[in-house]
C-alpha cells in the first residue's frame, strides 16, 4: 500500500509519513532493535531478532505491494524517527475484517506528536484497505500511550494479567483495544 503525508510536529519541524521500501531495509532493523532496547513495552527484545538488513529489505518490497497491509516510516530532518504498520489478523472470512496495529519511536522522538500521526495514519490505511476493525494490545502500565489510543476512538475490550513477561519487572497486564471503522 502507497502512503505518504508531511505532518507539523509539536516542535515546528515537519515530518514526512511515508510507506517503507526495500532501500529502508537497514534504517527500519535497526529502528526495530533500538526503539526494542529502549522500552519494555514493545513485544519483543533486540536480542530476540532474527532478521537481517536483506530480510527487512525484503519484508518491506512484499508490503509495499501488500493492498491490506503497509509499513510506515516517519521521518523528521532525513532521518527515521519511528515505524509503525498494520497486518491482517487473518484472511480466514470469519477474521478478515480485522487488523492489528503496531508502532515503535526512538525514545529521541517521542512527546513530538509522531505517534499520534503515525496512528492516525494506519486508521486511513486500514479504512482504505476495507478492514471494520482495528486492534492493538498496550502495557497497562503505558498511560500515555492508552491516552492516545483512546482519543483517537479506541476502546478497552479485555485484559491479560500475564500478557507479557518482562525480564526486569515480572508481569505485566496487557490491555486488549479496538477501533471500528
């Protein structure tokens, strides 16, 4: 999917929203590794990755000819800032309205507004490719995040007291959202 939109951040400086391409393979991995280090609230941990450089590169040429997917870069002064991207749950009938979303920023980044654009940018993708539902799943411990979940339409439907496992803190609840389109 095709993508692309210039934002104004708190800051004044404009950020370019666009869909990741196979010469982004480097920039997005090391996105992925860095905004995984400097947070323990991302799904994973840097060391847990089994992508190289030429299998991101890869990944992102599928999902740029992907119509019910994309990848997302967000870029302020020629340097990637964040990613964020939505995939089907499923292609199953019974599952096929549904979409998950996904996001990490540096930690340089954030307090910006690059999360809120990139959000609001996977909803449009999302509506675009015909999904009716879009999920996501946060630490509830992550209130700011929650907060920009809930002011752009998204609502608490369940939660996971041992969602995830963190290796520095035990457990940690994950709270399950959702957005109709």
């Amino acid at each position: 999917m095709e993508y692309r939109k210039t934002v104004r951040l708190k800051d004044g400086r404009e950020c370019v929203l666009r869909s990741g391409r196979e010469s982004d393979g480097g920039a997005v991995l090391t996105c992925f590794l860095v905004t995984h280090e400097e947070t323990d609230n991302l799904l994973a941990y840097p060391d847990e990755s089994t992508m190289t450089a030429e299998q991101e590169a890869e990944f992102l040429g599928k999902k740029a000819e992907d119509p019910r997917g994309v990848m997302l870069l967000a870029e302020v002064d020629g340097e990637l800032a964040g990613t964020a991207g939505i995939d089907p749950v499923g292609e199953r009938e019974k599952i096929r309205h549904r979409a998950e979303f996904g996001i990490g920023i540096f930690r340089k980044y954030w307090g910006l507004g690059i999360g809120r654009a990139l959000l609001e940018a996977c909803v449009e993708c999302a509506e675009k490719a015909g999904y009716e539902q879009l999920e996501l799943s946060v630490v509830a411990d992550n209130e700011k995040a929650i907060g920009l979940y809930k002011s752009v339409g998204f609502t608490e439907y369940g939660r996971n007291p041992k969602g995830f496992r963190s290796r520095s803190s035990g457990w940690q609840e994950l709270v399950y959202m959702r957005k109709e389109l």
